[in-house]
C-alpha cells in the first residue's frame, strides 16, 4: 500500500475516556472558552455553510437524528438521540458521536464521541449568547434544571463570561444536591433554592434545561423581571418548552437557525412569522443585541449542526501529536482504487 | 458502572480487515446469498420502514450523503462518499460506513465500515432483482464495467441466480484483465470482450457499473435484443446515466425508491411520471414482474438505505461470539445519568 493510501485509510477515533483525557488535558474552563471562540469563528461565518435542518427518525419514546453541515472545505455530521425515559434506565438521555471529512475526498478525518463533546459545546453556545446579549455586569446565573447540561453550563458562564454566583433549582434536590456537590471547587459562589422564584431573584441570566417531553412552563411570565438574559436551551423538539408564552412574547428572541428553531424552540408557541433575530447576525455585526437595560433578551437555543462542526473542528485541532485517539481500519484502501474484489481476495 | 450500562457503553465495531475475515469466515458466495436474502426479507415488509430520500452535501467533486432508515426496532444509517476523481489520485471513489442503533433506547450497537459491505450489497441487490426478473433460463450476462464492483456482481449472480457466464467489456482493457485474474478461480466461464455490442451477444442478463459523472450512452438502443433483463447500476446521481433513452422507453423499468430514482437513476432521463414499477411490490407479489418472453425488464438500481439497513442488521447478527470486531468506549456512560459532569470530574 503507498504511504499515502495508508495514512487515509486510517481514521483517528475519539472515545468517551480519550475525551475526558483531552478535557483535563487542556482544561474543562479553558476548553469550553477555547470552543466559545472557534463557534463565534463559525457563526460569523454563517452564510459559508450548507445548513439543512436536522434529519429526524421519531418514534414513541423518543427520536434519532443526523446533523450534517459543511463549510466547503470540510464536512460535518453528528448522531444524536433523544430518549426522556433513558435516564429512568438508568441510560442517557442524549447520546452522541459524531464525524469530520474532507470534501476534496469525502475522507473521513475524525470519529469522535459526542455525548460530553454536545454537552461541552451545548454550555458554550449558550456562553457566547450570554456574551452578546446579556447585560455586560451580569455575573449571577440562576440555572434552572440540576440534570446533565448543568454544571457545564455553569463551568462555561465563568469561563466566558465572568459569572460568578450561580441560583440553583431543580423540581428534584437530589439533582440540586449533586450539582452544588461537582461544582464545590469551581470558584463558584453556589446558592441552592427551593423555588423558580427563589432561583431567579437577582439573577441577570437565566438558564433553563430541563428535560421533559411535555408543553412545560418552568417560569411564568410575572416571575421575569425586565432587563434579564435568558438562555432556553432544554426546549429542543416539537411538543418541549420551558417558558410561558408570554414570557417569549415580552422578549426579543435570537435563535441559531430559524427552520429548525420555528418547530423545536419556545417560538414553536408562537405564530409562524414571530419576530426573532439570527444570532450569527448579531456576532458579526448586522444586526442589533440587546438595545435596551430594560430588554428581556431571549436564546431560544435548540442546538445546531454548525455548533458540532465547531467542536469536531477544535477537537480535530487538540488531538494532533497527543495520545488522546486510536487510529481505526475504517477505510479500505487496495493498491489499485479498482481492485477491491483483490483486496479481499489477497486476505484470504 | 452497573453491568448493563457498561455493556451499553461499548459498541461493537467492524474494521475493513475484520469485515474481510468475516467475508471469508462465511464464505463470499454464501455471504452474498444470505446478504440476498436479508435484502429479500426487507423488501417484502417495505411498509414498515421510515423512507426518506438520501441526505447529500454536493461539492464540485463529489458528494458525501447519509442515508437512513428504520423499522421500527432498529434504526440504521450509512455515510457514503462519491468522487469519481478520487480514482486517480490513488483513492477510492465510493467509501463509507455505517451505524445501527436500537430504536427503543437511541443507543448505537454496531459501528461497521461499508466500502465493502456497500459492495457486497450492492451486488446481491442486483442479483435480487435479477432472480425476480430474468428469464429463469438467462445463466450468461454481460458484466459492462469492470471496476471495483464488477467482480462483485459477478459472484452475487452466480450465488444467487446460477449465472454461469460471464461476457466482459470495459472502455480500458487493463479493468478487464483485472476482473479476470480475480474470477479466474470463482467456477465461472470468463469471455473478454473488445466491445460492448460483442459482450452482450447471448446474454440473458446485462449489467452496466460503469462511473464517470457524465450522461453517458455505454449502451444504444439498436444494441439491446428482445427478452434481456438489465441492471443499470452505475448512474446513481443526478447527471450521471448509463442507457440510451430509447433502451429506458423500451424496457419495463423496475426501481427502489421512486422519490431517489426519479432523480438519480436512468429515469431521469425521462418524463417525470415515467411509469414504473417498484421492485419490493414485485417481491412481496402486489406487482407483476416480467410478464413475457421478448420484454426487456431494466432494474434502475441506483442503492437505497433499506439495503444498507439489511447489511448492516446482516454483520450484526452475524458477528456474536465471533472475534471479528472491537468494542469501541462510544457511549458516556455515568454511574447516575444525571451526572456526566461527575464522570468527567472523577476521571481526572
């Protein structure tokens, strides 16, 4: 085989413990802040990419979707799932792995665990909302859902944007409990509460992740006060939302990519043509953040392919001459593109 | 970790060179027989399954595509590239993998390459279709092309149909002496022909797998005789076609999935309800298939992910207690759901 065919028949595999090697390796803070920045780098970006709305298989207990996108140079797809009940079961709920190739090729470059890179870069997207749209001296968080995206989020907000309290509620105070108890030595001021009330008292950012698959209302609209940055994120199919519609309805809403957002977002509520500002446009500058100290400034986030391009990109970048991957057999690759059939044959 | 969740962690991964050993563990014949059967199976049942037409990402180059399906229980995908230009650079035109998860959890339990299993596939769906449609007498075909899927072809027809002999013709005389060097030992009467009209002389079956992006005539209408069955397999995307016209209007023409073949395939060289028939009513017997003597029948093949699905779902089963893959650390798996945080957090 020549030097060259070899090298592309192998693809470099990141799993689940090489990913967590790799985040202590450069640092959980600085990750995500590392990855705040190359999804800023693509958002500005945007109009580069082949966008499509995710590609869905649903049944009755839960969905299993394809998130591709490419920037013409490369191409990237991510699996993930999305199964309420898994945790019950004692599995996850969101599962995912994801691949980057080259176009010039259609070579795949990269495997890689997702579940914690969704999460690590889930926490980041909202960070880089925060950022652009939050008023500038907000440093106390209330984080509304304990479950899995949690601590993340948090890690992320002090990373990216400086915050330093954070308001903790969740429906269960187990989930409470276990989050104040990860987050003990992150430099966080922590402040458990028994309410949503509670929680958002005094709060500037407001983040939601919570995980049922009903029409849900966490918070009510007499409980936001004005000028807060709330970051919507558990509300990420048809039939999930976290938010009374009013609330949607006092804010000004930014969303990743509208076709997706319009069905899996909060604005799923609302009617078809309700105002909401791309969030790309405002990082590069064509269209206005937060205009006012008064604003209720929504992100409506749902999650979108280009956000794991972004991150299947970074990791791509970090694992270059360190042992954080295996190499995997996964393309074939005979001396003659032709000969296939001999490729098998001679390994017999 | 409890014992199921460390189970479930792992995925079941199949490299190329375990995919060979497989193949050769089974037997190639036998592979592509059962592969036949498999395909067979799901066809008959086609109702059941999620359709949706593939998912691509074009380039000037070439084209990466995903391609899912579900029955329901099981949900399976396939990355396929398409750059015929890869060819000459020493690469492959046509790689892939493929994923196959349980529907009910979301969880992946097999990672498998597919540049060979797509091979394989690819030739026992043909021998399929050729089975329902060929005079049952037609033991000779004419194999046009003679690339990385032709010997392929070849075998899956003699496994499944009996074909006896094979005619071959290629544009370069170098792909035909390839082809038989590889088949000299399969138990077949090897014919090379110069030109395409001496190849198909007396040949009951005509299979076209040729590449090159282009509309392309390998085969005029004057060439083709009464009562032959082809499968045109090569054209497989917009722009790229294999058959005159004028063989397409003469000929019954048998497909997978129309909404695919309407664009892909050699209809669509034709009117947009151009009739035809879809192959999985023949097989299940709500269709009629060949229906005289002197009718020409053209199975427009053009690879649709129910076949991937049965391949997959093929290796799957066949693989258990076998040391034919690797586990592959694909899944996060947390003691408590909940905290993948703490996962990470502890594994510093």
């Amino acid at each position: 085989m020549s030097l060259k065919a070899s090298q592309l028949a192998m693809v470099p595999f990141v799993s689940v413990d090489n990913m967590m090697r790799l985040v202590h390796h450069i640092g959980m803070e600085r990750f995500m802040a590392d990855l705040a920045q190359e999804i800023e780098a693509d958002f500005a970006r945007w109009e580069l990419f082949d966008k499509t709305p995710r590609v869905g298989s649903h049944s009755e207990v839960g969905v299993i979707e394809l998130m591709p996108t490419s920037d013409g140079a490369l191409y990237g797809f991510k699996y993930v799932n999305g199964h309420p009940k898994n945790m019950k079961e004692g599995l996850q709920t969101v599962t995912a792995f994801g691949v980057l190739s080259q176009v010039d090729t259609g070579y795949p470059i990269l495997f890689s665990e997702m579940t914690l890179l969704t999460a690590l870069r889930t926490a980041s997207m909202s960070a880089v909302a925060t950022k652009h749209l939050a008023s500038p001296d907000a440093k106390t968080m209330a984080m509304i859902g304990n479950g899995a995206q949690s601590e993340f989020q948090c890690i992320a907000q002090k990373a990216v944007n400086g915050v330093d309290t954070i308001r903790l509620y969740d429906i269960d105070s187990a989930a409470t409990e276990k989050c104040m108890r990860n987050l003990t030595d992150a430099g966080l001021t922590l402040v458990p509460c028994t309410t949503p009330e509670d929680a958002i008292e005094g709060a500037g950012i407001i983040t939601t992740a919570t995980a049922d698959k009903d029409m849900q209302t966490i918070l009510t609209d007499n409980m936001v006060g004005s000028g807060v940055h709330i970051n919507a994120i558990g509300g990420d199919c048809p039939g999930k939302t976290e938010l009374h519609r009013d609330i949607v309805a006092r804010s000004t809403v930014f969303v990743e990519y509208p076709p997706q957002t319009r069905i899996e977002g909060e604005i799923q509520q609302m009617a078809p043509d309700h105002p909401i500002t791309e969030l790309w446009q405002v990082i590069n500058g064509t269209a206005k953040g937060r205009q006012s100290a008064s604003e209720i400034t929504l992100f409506d986030g749902v999650g979108f392919a280009i956000e794991d391009f972004s991150a299947l990109r970074y990791v791509h970048s970090r694992i270059k001459d360190t042992p954080f991957y295996i190499d995997l057999d996964l393309i074939a690759d005979p001396d003659d593109p032709r000969d296939l059939f001999g490729m098998v044959k001679r390994a017999q």
